[in-house]
C-alpha cells in the first residue's frame, strides 16, 4: 500500500483492490485457459490420458483449439468474481487480524499476518468463485463425459446449456456443489499464496526501503511465487474438487471425504 492509497478513504481502498483483482483475474485466464482445461480433464478422467501432452494434443485432435478454450467464459467470470472479491475484502482483513494482533496499522503486519489476513477474505472470495467454477469444469470435461456416457448434454453445449441444466436438475443450491470442498482448497491456500506473496516481496525488498517501492518485476516474480506456493500446498484437495463437481453432473453425489477415500482407495496417492 502506497502512501497516497494509505490516505484513501477504505471504500476507496476497496473499489482499488476491487479493480486490480478483477484485472488479475481477466490476465490469469486468458494466458492459463489451456492449461486449466487439461488440469481439469486430467483430474477428472485420470485414466484416459498418458499424461500432459497426450492430453493436449488429443483434445485438440477431438475438439481442435475450441476444446483447449472450452468453459472461458465461466472461467472469466469465475476469476473476475474470485479475485474482485478476495482481494476488496483482503484490505477489511488486513485491518481485522491488525485489531485482532494489537497493532497500530497495516504497515506494521508481518508476512504471517498478511498471509492470515489473505486465508480470512478467501472465505468470501469462495462463494462466488464456486458456482462459475462449478460450470467451468463441468464445459470443460464435456467431451469426457459424453464419450463415458456418463451425461446426454452435447459436447457442443453452451455456458447457457450447462446452467440450465444445473439449475433445472438441482435449483439454486444445485451451483453450490463442492463449495466444501472449495473452502477446503481457498483457505489454506491463500495462506500460503498471500504468505509466500508477502515473503517474496520482502526478499526482493533493499535494506532502508520498503516493499511499496518495488518494481513491476519484482511483484510480477512475487505473484508468480505466491501461486507456486498456493498449487503445492493445496493441488491434492484441487483434484477432489474437480472430480466433485464434473461427477456430480452424472448423478454421482459422493462428498469430499468419500471422494478423497475413493481415489486413494483406486488410484493410490
């Protein structure tokens, strides 16, 4: 936080976060679509594919580069709404855990409080990130269920075809399916993720300067890190999920932690 933002008034402070979440997010889908895309597929159907790049290049031999993009526009609004929130409510906690700890500002939080304070607004970020989510990986592993006909919905279908077919199937509460599960994967993660974040900066901080001053960069290879931190510690509780929300679709309604049993049980770890 800049000296001049320090100055904002908090809705202010908010409406930044707010923005700058929201283009993160828009950033973090259009270059890693692809890869989530595979991610998922892989999750879910672990048994079809050899690995990466049989993945790859299978799905667009069958759905050609469409099938690599498939469920983007859930997926924007799934990171739009995700980061947007998270990072609006990160400032509120970011002054609650300050309270919480006694301390006379936000400048005085160490890492570990910031990484507190990141895991705390994740529990918001979390209820709008699970229904887009939910469509998401559910267009993107559209061909897989088809050809295991395990769903009658076309591999062709729309975002609008796929919502539909929640809501009428299972209503309103039908889009919160894995919302456990997503609270199992954000809170922990964004612990880490705003933990490493915040130790990355420091790393990268000179002695008599203060992380505000950093560069493009060095936040850029901050963000980076803290995203590093966030998949290793939570991808196995990430696999889960996916295959929570894609299986549900073909009336299987197992949780997280008979789903979680099942794949240890018949995949190992």
């Amino acid at each position: 936080m800049s000296a001049g933002e320090a100055k904002c008034h908090p809705l202010v402070q908010a409406l930044i976060h707010l923005a700058a979440g929201a283009a993160g997010g828009v950033a973090c889908v259009v270059s890693g679509q692809p890869f989530d895309t595979i991610k998922v597929k892989m999750q879910t159907f672990p048994t079809m594919y050899r690995g990466f790049f049989d993945c790859s290049i299978r799905t667009y031999q069958q759905e050609g580069l469409r099938g690599l993009y498939q469920g983007t526009l859930p997926a924007l609004l799934a990171n739009v709404a995700e980061n947007a929130m998270l990072f609006a409510c990160y400032g509120f906690c970011q002054q609650l855990v300050r309270q919480l700890f006694g301390l006379g500002s936000v400048q005085e939080l160490s890492d570990l409080h910031s990484a507190l304070a990141g895991s705390f607004s994740s529990v918001f970020s979390s209820m709008v990130l699970c229904p887009t989510e939910l469509v998401k990986c559910r267009m993107q592993a559209l061909h897989e269920m088809k050809v295991t006909g395990r769903a009658a919905i076309s591999c062709h279908s729309s975002t609008w075809a796929v919502v539909k077919a929640i809501f009428h199937s299972k209503g309103l509460l039908g889009f919160f399916q894995g919302l456990t599960s997503t609270w199992l994967r954000e809170v922990p993660g964004y612990f880490f993720f705003f933990g490493g974040y915040e130790v990355s900066r420091s790393f990268f901080t000179q002695a008599g300067k203060v992380k505000e001053d950093l560069g493009p960069i060095p936040l850029t290879v901050s963000g980076g890190g803290g995203g590093a931190c966030f998949w290793l510690a939570v991808y196995p509780i990430d696999s889960v999920k996916s295959r929570i929300q894609v299986l549900s679709m073909a009336g299987r309604q197992d949780g997280f932690l008979l789903s979680l049993l099942h794949i240890l049980r018949t995949e190992g770890e």
